[in-house]
C-alpha cells in the first residue's frame, strides 16, 4: 500500500476507503494504477446513466405503433412525444445541480455506488409500464423524469474522476470518460430496435405500421386505413440494463476509494462570482447542450419531418449514428486537448456546429424523402464538431480553475448543458423546424465569439 492509500481516520472510522496525501501533481507518488482503475469503473457507470437517461429517445419513435396514446390525433400525439423525450433533460438538469456538490460530501466511492444503484428505479419502472399501452401519460412522464437521475450521475462522476488525475492527463482522463459515457447513447439506441424484437420476460405487444402513399395512409377496399403488424416487446429496452446496473454498483462499492477534497457548500459557491463560470456554462451549453438535445430529438425529428413519405426511412436504424460520431469525436479529441489546448479546438467546434445547423436547416421541411441524404449528413457534421467541443472544454476548464474549483464548475456547466434535451424539446414544439435551427446557430457564433476574445488570445490572461 503506497502512502496516498493510507486511511483518513478522522473522515472513514478507520476505514481504508478514504485515501489521505493524495497529490497527483507529485509524479514520485502518484499512484496511476488506482486512477485508472477509479476511470474505468466510474466510465462504466457513466455509460450505463447515460442508456438510463436517453432510453426514452430509443423508445419514443415506437410508442404509438404499440398502442400507447390510443384515440388521440397525430399532431397531439407528436407534442406529448416531443415533451416525453424532452423531460428526462430537465430532471437530468436539475439533479446535476445537486449531484455538483456532492463529491466533496460524499466522496467516489460512495457517490459512485448509490448512484448507479438509483438507476433501478425508472429501469425497473419502464420496465412494467412499457408492457402496458393504458400506462397513462402522466406515469410515462413521471418515469421520464424519473429517467434524469442518469443525467444527473455525469455532474458527480466527472469532478470525482478528476481528483485522480494531474492537470497534464485531465484532457485524456476526462475526454476518455465523457466519450465513452456519451457511448451510452448511442448504445441504447443503436440496440434497442434489436432488444424489442424477441422475447425475454414479460408480454408482448403488437406493432402497427401504416402504409403510406403520397403522404398520406395508404386505404383498401373498405377505405380503412393498411397497415402492417409485428409482435414487440418495449420491456426488453429497460430489462437488459437491470442486471449490469448491479453490477456496476457493487463493483463501485468495493474497488473504489475517495479523495478527502474538503469543501463546503458555501465554499463550492463561490465559482458564482466568477465570470468564466458562466462564460465556460455557455461554451459547454453550445457544445454539450445541443449534442444532448439533437440526440434526444433526433429520432423524432426523422418521424415526424420524413415519415409521411414513402419509402420513408425508419428512425432507429440511424438514430444511434448521432450520438455515436459525436462520441468517437470527444474520445479522440481529449488528447489532442492536451497537447495543442482546448480553445482554439472549442473555435473549431463552434464554427463546425454553426456551419452544420445552418446547412441543415435548409433540409428540416423536406419536399421528398431524397432530402433525407443531405439531412442526416449535415446533423452527423453537428455531432461531430460538438464531440471535438465536448472534449476541449474539458480540458479548459482545469486549466482556467483551481483544483477545487474545477469539480465545481465541470459539475455546474455539466447541469446547465443537460437541461438540452428540454430547452431543445420546448424550441422544436415552439418554433417550427427551420427557425429552430436558426437559433441555434445565432448561440453558437456569439459563444464562438466569447471563446476567441476571453480564452484563444495569446495575449488574454486566461489563454488555455
């Protein structure tokens, strides 16, 4: 046991489980063993909060066909679906706010553990109510919400991670764990379509998909509408994370250890005197805030914009791509963060995003299904330049803050860029599809803006 391993009596009770001396600046001590072990644990239960958090994406494009939101009309059925999958991002957002100053009160291990275990609750929710079509809609957003705890576990996994690692690797340590943590999205909507299409335990439910010709439902003989019919089975989405969640959690339990970085609430507040908190609260909401909304939405979007036209493509067999190209981005670009440094890869990002959100909002009001192409091409440039932002803003963060510091604002910008999903659910059923995006695109060139004047001059104080 090296040093750095030692108890803190005064904050375990004797227990080993609180590390004492711990300095990853001292390269003779520091113990690189134990931080990538603390990495690749808490990255594992990040991904898995992250399937937790986006699962209602995954799920959302399929709930009609299965019977859910029987006798109501499409433009009423197509607003509640874009606040179902629009909920998670406000809970998501407001549990981070608590789940920032928890590391210091709680430490890793304990933080890490509990959390991953809360993910039972709306796992094991969806899982009843997905096997029901009469679920009221109130209960669906209720596991909706519920669905944020997932969210939330990012603001605490992120600052605890960060302890581990010297200023000179947070780039590589955080980007490694956001990214593969973003894997989660992809990953549940990469495999949910697969999940659902066999049976494990529960009932199943049958699949109505409608016809269409010329935009509309195509009719037989009688006039009624055509349809075609498949067995599914919705639980599965929920059900097959149960069992790693466990997992997850007793591993946290049992490997990890906790850095005694004491901090009180009232002195983790103060990053809210500090302008760069709310100047870096902006750039990750550009970067982060539009990669979880456009990952949230995405699914819906192709539905509703596309679905009406034959031959039209089906949602979940590119709704993953998204999540996934943007995920690949911030893995890749953490460490080239830390060798060229983070703002001038945020530069890049947002004028990337700006150009991308511009070039496809001229194909949001499709006149054929052939605007499909030149659609999903320009929201995969969207994820990619916001994974290179994800990753570069995590890298300016610990070079602008004190260590303390640091956890708090990685936290408090991580809860702010949650609330995507929900700012974008609530843009999209405001303002029709092209405005939309317009918006958007008007906050990234002034966040671009603020990054080149406050971080990427050479001659700025806070140049990183």
């Amino acid at each position: 046991m090296t040093v750095m391993e030692q108890a803190t009596e005064t904050r375990s009770g004797g227990s080993s489980r609180w590390l004492s001396n711990w300095d990853p600046e001292d390269e003779v001590n520091w113990d690189s063993k134990l931080a990538w072990k603390t990495l690749w644990i808490t990255t594992f239960t990040l991904m898995l909060s992250f399937c937790t958090w986006f699962m209602v994406s995954a799920i959302a494009p399929k709930l009609a066909g299965a019977g859910f939101f029987a006798g109501q009309d499409a433009e009423t059925i197509k607003t509640e679906l874009y606040w179902l999958v629009a909920i998670p991002g406000l809970s998501g957002g407001l549990l981070r706010i608590v789940w920032t100053f928890l590391p210091p009160i709680l430490g890793t291990r304990k933080l890490v553990a509990l959390s991953t275990l809360l993910l039972l609750i709306p796992l094991v929710g969806w899982f009843i109510a997905l096997q029901n079509p009469a679920t009221p809609f109130a209960v669906l957003l209720v596991l909706a919400f519920l669905s944020g705890i997932g969210g939330g576990n990012f603001s605490g996994f992120m600052p605890s991670t960060s302890y581990f690692f010297p200023r000179a690797k947070q780039g590589t340590a955080l980007g490694l764990q956001a990214g593969i943590g973003n894997f989660g999205v992809s990953l549940v909507q990469l495999l949910t379509p697969w999940f659902i299409g066999f049976a494990l335990v529960g009932t199943s439910l049958v699949f109505k998909t409608p016809v269409m010709e010329n935009g509309k439902q195509k009719l037989d003989a009688a006039g009624k509408g055509i349809v075609t019919t498949s067995d599914i089975w919705l639980q599965n989405a929920a059900l097959v994370y149960i069992p790693f969640v466990i997992i997850g959690g007793v591993l946290a339990w049992t490997l990890l250890k906790s850095v005694p970085v004491k901090s009180t609430l009232a002195q983790q507040s103060d990053i809210f005197k500090n302008k760069h908190t709310w100047i870096m609260t902006m750039l990750y909401l550009m970067t982060f805030g539009a990669f979880s909304g456009f990952a949230a939405q995405f699914g819906l979007l192709m539905k509703n914009q596309f679905g009406a036209f034959a031959g039209a493509p089906d949602p979940l067999k590119y709704l993953f791509l998204g999540a996934l190209v943007g995920s690949i981005a911030r893995i890749i670009f953490g460490p080239i963060a830390d060798r060229v440094g983070g703002a001038v890869l945020t530069t890049i990002s947002g004028l990337g995003m700006m150009i991308g959100i511009i070039f496809t909002s001229f194909y949001v009001t499709p006149t054929s299904v052939s605007d499909f192409t030149p659609f999903l091409w320009g929201m995969l440039a969207i994820f990619f330049f916001a994974g290179i932002g994800n990753a570069s803003t995590f890298k300016q963060m610990p070079m602008i803050f004190s260590r303390r510091q640091a956890g708090g604002v990685i936290g408090w910008t991580s809860a702010i860029a949650a609330f995507g999903p929900f700012i974008f659910g609530v843009l999209i059923v405001s303002l029709t599809p092209r405005p939309f995006y317009w918006v958007i695109a008007g906050f990234c060139a002034i966040c671009v803006v603020l990054n080149v004047w406050f971080y990427q001059r050479k001659s700025s104080p806070t140049h990183c």
